[in-house]
C-alpha cells in the first residue's frame, strides 16, 4: 500500500447539504489531487495540491473547493451538494515524474 | 477540454493474442506518460510508464510506445490473459499538471 486513505469509503447526503471528503497520506508526498469518475468520462481532475496551503483549479472545479492545512491532509468539500455530484471520488498522491499512488475511492450519493 | 484521449471505450480479445490499447493528448507541455489497470470498487493502480524522452519502454509482457510527433502512446499487452481483463486508463503529466483518458474496458476471453 502507498499509504493513502479516503475517508468515509460511502456517504449518501441530501442535495443542498454541505459534503467534505478527505484524503489522508503518510508518504510526505508534496503533491495531491482530486479526481471524480464517470462512465464516459474517465477520471476527471478536480483539483489539486501542490504544497501546504497551495492549490489549484482542475477541469471540473466548480461547486468544489479544497484545503491543505498540512502535507498529510487533503479535503474536498461540496458547498451545496447537487445531484450532478454523485460520483466515485478518487484521491491520489505523487511526485512529478514518478507513477500516482490513489486512494481506494469514495461513493458519493447525492439524493 | 479534454486534453487526453481514448477513443475506444472497450476491445475484446483472445487469450494468448495481442492487445493494444491507444491513447492521444493534445498538451504539448506533458512530458511523462503513464498507463494504469483499474479492477471495480478499487482505485487506479499503476502499470507502466514512459518519459518524453524515449520513444519505448517494456516491462515484461507490457510495452508502452510513445509516438511524440503525433501525441500518441499506446499499450501492448502480449500474450494477453484473462487477469488481464479491467479498465485501463491512460494518463499524461506536466509540472502539478495529471490528466487522465476516459479509459477503455479490455475484456480478454479464455
């Protein structure tokens, strides 16, 4: 295991309730992402980390914001859940020019 | 936009034969290339990966070519076998940049 954990594995919330999923690392890798996964769509960047307190939009960021407090810790928050967020969210860590470690995912239901 | 592409959602083979799985980006600024098996209700693990600067690379039965005047990469898996059966995603990185294709669902019959 490259030491990356998602918490919680399942969440199922109501629309319009806030959402935070968070992604642990014990790896010290200075890079971290978000990606959500669709049929179709393959895995899509949300957003991502590149150091403590330093983050960056991806391709689909909008109605998600993040945090990075510290190196081990990335979170993704839903403001407003939407149903259009239902989706496996994948966390992963890595170093440029080396291969991505990710996490075990984590279902999100928005009803 | 979508700056990595797999055209193909899904290939079938037979065991034993050849497969090859192909990938296109766009972004001219991606430099490392990457290939990786994804099993359901499991996340993404890594297979094998290419840097800019070559144009092959092979690890056992996995061979990754990399075709950079055309921006296009693609898996060889020989001989193919049924555990090789999953989603395969293609992926390419530049600077904090990592993009990920839609994946194409390899299914290799017995």
């Amino acid at each position: 295991d490259a030491g990356i954990t998602q918490s919680p594995r399942h969440k199922v919330t109501e629309t319009g309730t806030p959402v935070t999923l968070r992604c642990h690392q014990t790896e010290n890798h200075r890079y971290m992402y978000w990606y959500r996964q669709d049929p179709g769509h393959g895995l899509r960047l949300i957003h991502y980390s590149y150091g403590v307190k330093d983050t960056d939009k991806g391709e689909v960021s909008d109605g998600y914001s993040v945090s990075r407090s510290k190196t081990e810790d990335f979170l993704l928050t839903l403001e407003s859940a939407t149903s259009s967020q239902t989706s496996v969210y994948f966390c992963a860590i890595t170093t440029p020019g080396t291969e991505a470690f990710f996490g075990q995912g984590t279902r999100l239901t928005v009803v | 936009d979508q700056q990595v592409k797999q055209n193909s959602p899904s290939l079938s083979v037979q065991e034993g034969r050849i497969s090859i799985l192909n990938c296109d980006y766009t972004n001219s600024m991606f430099d490392y290339f990457l290939w990786y098996k994804k099993y359901p209700a499991e996340g993404p693990t890594f297979l094998i990966s290419i840097s800019s600067i070559k144009d092959k690379n092979e690890d056992g039965r996995f061979t990754v070519f990399l075709n950079k005047s055309a921006k296009h990469l693609s898996l060889h898996i020989v001989p193919s076998q049924p555990g090789d059966s999953a989603v395969y995603f293609c992926a390419a990185s530049g600077g904090s940049d990592m993009r990920f294709g839609a994946g194409t669902r390899l299914t290799v019959k017995p």
